[in-house]
C-alpha cells in the first residue's frame, strides 16, 4: 500500500471555498488515476476561523498543517473583517501560518498561455515567450517588522538579517540552475538600507556560490517598468517580500488574469503552502463563476515540490492547457476574468475530463510502490 499523503486544505473566506473545492476534486482524480493515496483535511483559517473561533489562525489549524505533507490554500479576507480597528485580521492567519511554516521562498511562476495572450491587456507581441518565476521573500521585512500606532503617526519597521537574505537567494540562484541559468534581484539600494544589505548579500553569495548564473540587480520601479515593458527578459526574479507582493500582481497581468496564477511557498523541507495568488474576490464569491485554475495549478506545484510527483504535475498542467485552449475561441469555455461565460464547475469539469483523457492509467507496479520517498 502506497503510503498515506496528508494535505491539510484551508479553504479561506470568499472565494476560496470554491476554488480549493475545484483543486481537492483534480487531486483526488490525480491519486485515482496515478494510485496515491491522498489524504485531505479541512481547516479553518483567515475570517472563517475569526467567526467560528475568534482567532484568524486557530491551534487546530496550526496543528493540522503541522502534520500535513502539504498545505493547500484558498484565500483569506474581505469587507466583513476589514475594519481597520478590528482586533484580530484574517490575513493575520495567512502571515501567522507562513512564518510557522517557516515558507520563506515564494515561488509565483508567470507563463502566459498562447490561448490567453489575446486576453491579456497587454500586447501579445510582448507576451510572446515570456517565462519567468518571481521567487518573493515571504517571512520578514516590513510585514513582520515591530508594528505601532499611536494617535498621531504609526510605525512598520522593515528588518532583515543576512541569514534571510542568503537563504531566499540560494533559493532563487538553485532555481535559476535549473531554468535559463539568469537572475534578477529587485532592490531599493539608492534609499533604503535593507536594500543595500540585500544587494551586497545577493552579490557576494552570488560570487562565491554561484558564479555560473547570470545576475543583474534592478531598482523596484524600474523594474515595475521593464517588467511590462520587456518581461521576456526575465527568468528568475527575486525580491524582498513587500515588493514581491507587488510586482507579482503586476505580473499576474502578463497571464491575463490573477485567476491563472499559482503559487508555492517552500522552506528548507519539501513542505510547503501552495495557494492562488489572487485573493478572496468578495464581489464574485458564492456565485460559483470563480476561475479555477490557480487554484488547480497550485495542486500542481504541490505535487511537484513538495511530493516530487513530476509526472502528475505535468498531467495536471497538460489538462489545464487543454482547457484554455478550448477557452481561447469559446467563450462559454472560457472564464469570466478571461471574457467568457464558464462557470467554477464547468471550468473543474473540463479539466477533470482533459486529466482523464491524458494522463496514463498506473501501472500495476506504480499502484504497488510509493512513486517517491516521503520525507517527514
Ligand atoms: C498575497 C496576498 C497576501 C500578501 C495578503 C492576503 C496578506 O496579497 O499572498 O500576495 O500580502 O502576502
Ligand atoms: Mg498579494
């Protein structure tokens, strides 16, 4: 028997429900189809957690994320909890979680689709052959920094220690190995001091342990820039966690729509927090016509990272771009955010059927042994 895979899935406010309810049901069809035995969990955190527990990042949550192999998450927040005097915030949940995680390295991979370029507010001659991966430091910095607020100023402090920067880069440079060999770290080094301790960090680790990767170091506007006016320049980006959440939503334009974007937050283990980089579309939620797909590909990237299942992976994706393709002429096949019509269930039926059409029945011996060997 195939030993059990445990993923926790934190569903979130807004939309998250129902796009994690899409990416549980393709993950179920992965482990039917390729013989894993997923085992899934539900939890609650963000807003959902605050009504239900008053806290965003309930101990059962934390605590079932703990024993998972991986976590899988929807969104967190909207309207309901959003008063800024509110004593406890769901996004409280989501940093809590990441840094109990200890998920530093935010991988946001942007890869247009030949069948969305048209749908994209930017010119496809631009979009053509774009591949990059925005590698977001995802556990310090001003979101962490000590917080105040006093009646008249309040306060955000941006901190970060070598250490933090060394292990977010080596990420970045690792990966970069593996891509088109090419890094390019995004800074504020003319103001800020965090910026220059990052720059010189990236530099010498760069130096001494990396020296076959291309790098290039790039102001934060500037690049806001370049990244739409020539993003098929960029392979690996790397940045400091409030700029990689910027420019990752700047990014997710490239695809054509947040609804496409995938993300995987990695530490030092194979465990990781994989969710949608669009957030909880409050306006939409409930009405069962949420795009799908980010939360699919982040099955994806979870299969890949953390379980190191590639052959499904690449099912998963491979069905995913059957179905944008059938999107790219048919509106009634194609999302809302992309100009079409296609409901959340339409959308996860499609590619619940392009996986099943696809991927290859396991073989018997697959069905006997673990495809990999599962860290604890
Ligand atoms: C993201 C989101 C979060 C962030 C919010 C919900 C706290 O915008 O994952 O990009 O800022 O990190
Ligand atoms: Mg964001």
């Amino acid at each position: 028997m195939p030993r059990e895979i445990r993923i926790t899935v934190l569903p979130g406010d807004g939309i998250g429900p129902e796009v994690t309810a899409a990416a549980v049901a393709v993950l179920h069809a992965v482990g039917q189809r390729f013989g894993h035995a997923f085992r899934t969990e539900e939890a609650l955190i963000g807003g959902a957690a605050i009504d239900a527990t008053g806290q965003a990042l309930p101990p059962a949550t934390a605590e079932a994320c703990d024993r998972a192999d991986a976590v899988l998450l929807g969104a967190v927040g909207g309207p309901k909890w959003s008063d800024p005097k509110a004593p406890v915030r769901p996004e409280q949940g989501l940093l809590a979680l990441r840094k109990q995680l200890n998920v530093y390295a935010n991988l946001r991979p942007v890869k247009p689709h030949a069948a969305t370029l048209k749908h994209s507010a930017i010119k496809a001659e631009v979009l053509q052959g774009v591949d990059l991966v925005v590698v977001r430091e995802l556990t310090g910095g001003s979101y962490f920094g000590r917080k105040e607020r006093h009646a008249d100023r309040a306060i955000d402090v941006c901190e970060y220690t070598v250490a933090e920067i060394e292990r977010v880069v080596r990420h970045a440079f690792r990966l970069a190995r593996t891509r088109r060999g090419k890094v390019t770290s995004v800074d504020k080094a003319n103001v800020l001091e965090t910026s220059r301790l990052w720059r010189e960090t990236v530099t010498r680790v760069h130096r001494a342990e990396f020296p076959d990767v291309v790098l290039e170091h790039q102001l934060v506007d500037s690049m806001a820039m370049h990244l739409i006016s020539r993003p098929r320049d960029y392979d690996v980006v790397v940045t400091e966690n409030l700029f990689g959440d910027i420019l990752t939503d700047e990014a997710a334009m490239l695809a054509g729509s947040m609804g496409l974007l995938p993300s995987a937050a990695l530490g030092d283990g194979p465990r990781g927090l994989y969710e949608p980089i669009h957030g909880s579309a409050p306006d939409i939620a409930g009405q069962g016509i949420a795009n799908p797909i980010a939360a699919i590909l982040s099955v994806a990237m979870l299969l890949r990272h953390s379980l190191s299942l590639h052959r499904e992976a690449e099912a998963v994706e491979s069905a995913v771009s059957t179905v944008l393709a059938a999107g790219e002429s048919d509106p009634a096949q194609r999302a809302r955010d992309l100009g079409g019509t296609a409901t959340t269930a339409a959308l996860t039926t499609a590619v619940l059927a392009a996986l099943a059409v696809e991927a290859p029945p396991a073989s018997a011996a697959e069905h006997a042994f673990p495809a990999v060997e599962l860290r604890d």
